[in-house]
C-alpha cells in the first residue's frame, strides 16, 4: 500500500537527518522524499511517500509524531490528494528521432527546456504516473541523465471541505 | 557569569544534587564552575558507568540523573550507557563537552559528531550555540526527560559557549514545546470499556511492565489487585511491581520467566498490559496473548501500542493516572475465586525443580537465601548472563526494588547503577549481583565506591565462563565453546585487599547463612564471591 506523509517540522539543522534516519533504521521504505519551506519560514514540509502494510503504515505515523521536530503528521492516500512531481530528462538524440520525441512531449505535455547539437533537457511537471509514462517513452530513446524531485502533495480541496 | 555557571545553576533549579562524570578540557569550563556549587560530583572511572549510574540514581528518586563528559572519546564513551537508559526509558540528562563553535566539522583534536551519533539512543538532542539558550535548553531537556515516555536528552556544548559570557540568566518557569505534549489524562470512554469487560471477566490478568515503576503507579496497582481480587503477573523490568510473595502475584512472564506466569497469561480471558512493550523477550508469540481473549494495552507511548500486536482496547496515558481513574470508579465483577485457585495449582504443577551440585553454591538457593536476609525496603541490582535470571527467578522483593538493564541487557550495569543508587538514598541497603565477567567490566568502580564512600555490597556468582554464553553455546553448539572461558580472572580476595575492601567467599551452601549475614550486617561496601557450577544452566 502507498502513502503519502506530509509531515511539518521544525526549520531546524539536522531534522532531514532525523526523520531520514527513522526511515532506516526501522526498516521502512521511502520510495520518495522532498523538503522545503511552507509560508512560516520556520517550519519546512516534508512530502514522504512510502509503502508498507497497515501496521507499518501505523507505525510510520506515529514513530513520526514521536519526534520533537515534527510538528504534525498529514497521512493521505493518493487517491485523495492532488499530487505533482517535477522531472528533468536529459536525452541524446538525431535527425531520425527528433520528430517522435517531440510528439511524445506535445501528448504528455511536457516541454523542451533546453538544447544543443546531440541534446535536449525535457521537463515535466505532473502526476507520478503521467510522468513514469514518460520516462518509459523516452527510455526508448536514450536518456543521458534523470533528476526528479519526488512526490508533493497537498490533500484535495473536497476533502478539505469535510 | 558565562556558559558553564550558567549550566550549574539551571542544575541546581533543578534540584540535581549529584553529577556523575569524568572531564576533559572540553567540559573543564563546567567542571570549574560547579566547584562553587554545592553539587556533589562523582568521578566515576569511565563514561559508561557515569550513565548507568546517573540510571541507578534515576530510578530511584523519580528524576533524571545527570552525567557530564569531554567531547570526542568520553562523549563516544557515554553511548552505551545512554543506549541502555533509552531502552529501559530512564530519564537522564547527558551533558557532552565539544570542542569550540569555529571547529566544529573540522575533524579536530576530540572532535566527535555526538548528537548525530546518538540520534537513535536519545529522546531528544542539543548542539548549543548560542550561551543565551542555555536556561531554556535545560529547562526543556529535564522536561522532555522525565515527562511522556521517560528516556535519555543530551545536551553538546562547545567550550567557547561555555565561556561566553551570558547576559541576563534568567531560568524559565515553564517549557514552550508546540511539538510535544504527551498525553497523561487516558481517554475516559476507554477505561470505561475495560471496566465493563472487568465486569463479564471470569479469568482476568494484569501483566505489569517497567512502565509501571517509572510512573509510580505500583501502589495503585497493587490496590486495584487486591480490592478485586486480579492476579498480577510482571515482566523482567516490572519486577517489584508487586511484593514476590503476594497472594495476587503469579510471577515473571517471558522466555526466562516462570511457566506458571507464562501459563497463567495465556490462560486469561482479560489481559491488562500495563506500561509492558510487548516485547520479544516477554512475549515471543504475540498471537498467543489476542487469542481468546480481551487484550487491553495502557502505556503512555501511542507508538507502542499495536507495535507488536493490535489490542481489543488501547488506552494512551500515564499508568498512574488511568489506575487512579480505574480505583475511583465503581463497578460490579465475579469474586475470581476459582481462577485464583486455578493459578495456585499452577503454581504448584509447574514449579522449576532443580538438582543442584552440592560441591557448589546453588544460585537459586543462595539468592533465596540472600533476599530472606535483606532488609524489606533493600535495593537489588541484577546484571546480565545467567545471574539475572537467576536473580529475577530467585530474588524476593519485599519493600523494596529490583533493578536490572532489561531492554538492552548491557554487562556491567550492576555495579554503577548500584552506585547511583546509594547515592541516591544513602540509607538504603544495596547489593548489586553480577557475574565474573561482568564483574570484571566495571570492577574500575571498586576504586570510586571507596573514593567517595558509596558502599555497596556486590556479589560475584564466579563460573569461570560468560555462563549464558556458554549456556547458550552448550544447547546449540553441543558444547563447542567458543571464546567464552574466563581463565585468567583475578583472584578476588587480593583484589578486595587492593582495594581495602571486606571480602568474603562462600564454596558451597554449608555456612551460607552465617556468611551471608556477615556481609550484610554493616553499612560498608564488600564483596562476597560465590563458586558455583560452571555446567549449570538457567534452563
Ligand atoms: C556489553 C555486553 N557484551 C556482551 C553481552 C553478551 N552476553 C550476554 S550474557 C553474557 C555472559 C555474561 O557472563 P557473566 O558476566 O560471567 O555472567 P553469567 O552468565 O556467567 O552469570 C554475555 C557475554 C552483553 N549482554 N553485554
């Protein structure tokens, strides 16, 4: 089962170390991870998606509140929740593959960023999936370099609402 | 006044009145300033043992114990003994030297990365930078220790910080932690359910953990148990959460622990684990405590409830407080007469019977025998190996405690966590029970006891081996010992007459009484060796 924690710390040296650590030392995935500062400079958002049964799932939870850095935990299913990811491709490419790689980008919308003589830098801005759908495409190609910020999320306004 | 004044001052706040350690130049600023304060300081004779005993003297009077050590070697040094706190949630405060603010991450002389070293050993952390934080960092590491689940806070502070002069010290009446507020109070709704399960019960059961202890909750405990007639069984660290030989008491549960208690657990049709984690070494097959049964779990970390195993009922408070709700609330339930009696047959059918060697001291009889001859209100330290679960088997607990590392099981405890605890109550009989190799981790600390006069009786149970080891060795190895013979110990008279200190020995059982009361009669530290069969076993 995926989750995904968003999970509001202390803006303090060393936190990334501690959550981080709590991850490994008991044993739980992170499939992805991404920090940054919310509206309050003091405290920073960390968006961690991990996977596990119910009862890690459980864990997870409330190792997290156990930490004096972490202010709140946010658990949320994917489903319920407005996910983007931002990724940057690197590809090499020719004469013969250009046209396909660009109608790649034009139906996944993603845009060309960047180029030279042999390369280009893709970027997408969207959902996991959408952008797994893209790496697949271009793998088809050749992809020189990947860099993907993981997985934000913020739960969805209906669920909000409740 | 700067940093380090600063630092003896929120401790004298706090009321500490010992600080166990051993310095360095980088804790020199504070073992200088605590010179003109009337804080005893006890030069233990290597950091692990500052800790264990800032752990004994904890466990005593309820309040974190302090320890203070260099940077670099000394503070890697305190790990260990901290570990161990953190497992058994002990509070204590560790304050760590470091070197000066400009070099940190710089690889310098003594330099080590403590607060990230320990980041899974401790509830909490500090880097001091800056000396104005000093009051506010110490009122909420003292309170973050000794609050919720209790552990282990450690406070790292650069030299310069403790030499930086601090402007207006002002030490704060209260903590302002927007992310920790444990919860004491249970949840009324849920005792309330466990009242009405209490009342359909036929065979409930309390299995009390370390948590009771260092919630003070025994007394209530022990007052519901009675009242209602609940049998009471404990695990290693709740030891003492009943008097040994109380009607309502059935024993330790757990692997070592009594088949009786373990049978009288499984048994049950309600099941109260209180301040217990559930964990393996108490109940190695956690489905057996769900089936057929109401699981009911109270302890003051959310986070261990349903780690191990899912409860019917989970209450999150501090045991004391719930069994405080539980006694004022009044309910209806069955006599439980038959269940007692069908425990006492247990108790009777499943009895241990052992075959000791009569050219030896039997453990068991001579614990036994040990316990009859303290006083009711003594403390009693068990280390780890073999002669802890002698110990928890054999020893009986009046008045008074009973105190091992259960969680992390370190060798060695006994003998400083001993210390912290006369230290702590300098009028209390204390015997600390160790094994020869264990004894030989800390017998450094024979040399404080008679530096500082902190005298505690300690037994070593000589085998000649690291006996559980080769217990363990014997049933799995078919006797293929590795690495566990002792030969080479030192003969512990002369090391006593090293120390001046009285010593004693006992070869089998014929005079055990007539020496054991020897050893105890006066207030002054002595050691009594006790030979006993290096082939016996615990199982
Ligand atoms: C610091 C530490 N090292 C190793 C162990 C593993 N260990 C557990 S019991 C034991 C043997 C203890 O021997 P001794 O102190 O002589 O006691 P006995 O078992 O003979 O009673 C050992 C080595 C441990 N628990 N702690």
């Amino acid at each position: 089962m995926k989750r995904i924690y968003s999970v509001l710390v202390e803006n303090r040296s060393g936190v990334l170390m501690k959550v981080a650590g709590l991850f490994c030392r008991r044993g739980f995935n992170i499939d992805s991870l991404a920090v940054g500062e919310t509206d309050d400079p003091k405290v920073s958002c960390m968006t961690i998606v991990s996977s596990g049964d119910e009862r890690t799932i459980e864990q997870i939870e409330k190792q997290l509140n156990k930490k004096l850095d972490v202010i709140k935990v946010k658990t949320f299913d994917e489903k319920i929740s407005v996910t983007r990811e931002l990724m940057l491709v690197k590809v090499k490419y020719n004469k013969n593959n250009r046209r396909d790689i660009m109608e790649i980008c034009d139906i996944l919308k993603a845009n060309i960023v960047d180029m030279s003589k042999h390369f280009m830098v893709i970027q997408i801005c969207d959902r996991p999936d959408k952008i797994e759908i893209l790496l697949n495409m271009l793998k088809e190609v050749s992809i020189v370099e990947v860099a993907r910020t993981g997985v934000l999320a913020l739960q969805k306004c209906s669920e909000t609402d409740k | 006044m700067n940093g380090a004044d600063a630092l003896v001052k929120c401790l004298t706040e706090e009321g500490v009145d010992t600080v166990f350690g051993y310095p360095g130049v980088a804790i020199c600023p504070f073992y200088n300033s605590i010179l003109d304060s009337d804080i005893r300081t006890v030069l233990i004779r290597t950091e692990q043992n500052a800790a264990h005993a800032a752990s004994g003297m904890a466990r005593m009077t309820g309040k974190p114990g302090v320890c203070a050590v260099t940077s670099g070697p000394g503070a890697t040094n305190v790990i260990t003994g901290i570990a161990t706190a953190f497992a058994d949630s002990i509070p204590l405060v560790c304050i760590t030297g470091q070197v000066s603010t400009n070099l940190i991450g710089c690889d310098v002389f003594q330099e080590a990365d403590i607060t990230g070293a320990v980041e899974s050993f401790v509830k909490y952390s500090y880097l001091v930078k800056d000396v104005n934080d000093i009051p506010r960092i110490v009122k909420e590491a003292f309170h973050i220790a000794n609050t919720g689940r209790k552990g282990p806070v450690l406070i790292d502070v650069p030299i310069d910080v403790q030499n930086a002069t601090i402007r207006n010290f002002k030490y704060p009446e209260e903590v302002k932690l927007r992310t920790y507020k444990p919860t004491v109070k249970g949840n009324m709704a849920q005792i309330k359910k466990v009242l009405a399960e209490f009342s359909k019960a036929k065979k409930p059961i309390i299995c009390a953990g370390g948590g009771v202890l260092l919630s003070e909750a025994q007394f209530e405990i022990r007052k519901f148990a009675e009242k209602y007639n609940i049998p009471v069984v404990s695990t290693m660290m709740g030891i003492g959460v009943m008097p040994t030989e109380h009607p309502m008491y059935f024993g330790m549960v757990g692997n070592n622990g009594k088949p009786y208690a373990n049978k009288a657990m499984n048994e049950s049709d309600l099941l109260i684990m209180v301040g217990a984690r559930v964990a393996d070494r108490a109940v190695n097959q956690p489905d057996l405590i769900t089936k057929g049964k109401v699981l009911v779990h109270i302890d003051v970390d959310p986070a261990e409830i349903g780690k191990n195993v899912g409860p019917h009922i989970p209450i999150v408070g501090d045991c004391k407080s719930i069994f405080e709700d539980i006694n004022g609330s009044e309910f209806e339930c069955n006599d439980f007469k038959a269940w007692i009696d069908e425990l006492n047959t247990y108790k009777k059918d499943l009895a241990v019977v052992r075959k000791p060697n009569p050219k030896y001291v039997d453990p068991a009889a001579f614990i036994d025998m040990l316990s009859k001859n303290m006083k009711d209100d003594a403390v009693y330290v068990a280390d780890v190996g073999q002669n802890q679960i002698w110990s928890c088997s054999y020893h009986i607990v009046k008045d008074g405690r009973f105190m091992t590392s259960g969680g992390m099981g370190t060798m060695g405890y006994s003998i400083p966590a001993a210390m912290g605890v006369k230290c702590a109550c300098p009028d209390k009989q204390v015997v600390a029970v160790c094994g020869d190799g264990a004894f030989q981790m800390s017998m450094c600390e024979l040399a404080t006891m008679r530096q500082h006069d902190i005298n505690v009786k300690i037994i070593v149970l000589t085998n000649n081996y690291l006996g559980m080891v080769r217990e363990y060795q014997h049933y799995t190895y078919k006797d293929a010992y590795s690495v566990v013979d002792l030969s080479g110990n030192p003969d512990l008279e002369k090391l006593s007459s090293a120390y001046d200190m009285k010593f004693l020995r006992l070869k089998d059982m014929k005079d055990a009484e007539k020496v054991i009361k020897e050893f105890l009669k006066k207030d002054e530290s002595a050691l009594l060796e006790c030979l006993i069969d290096p082939m016996d076993t615990v199982k």
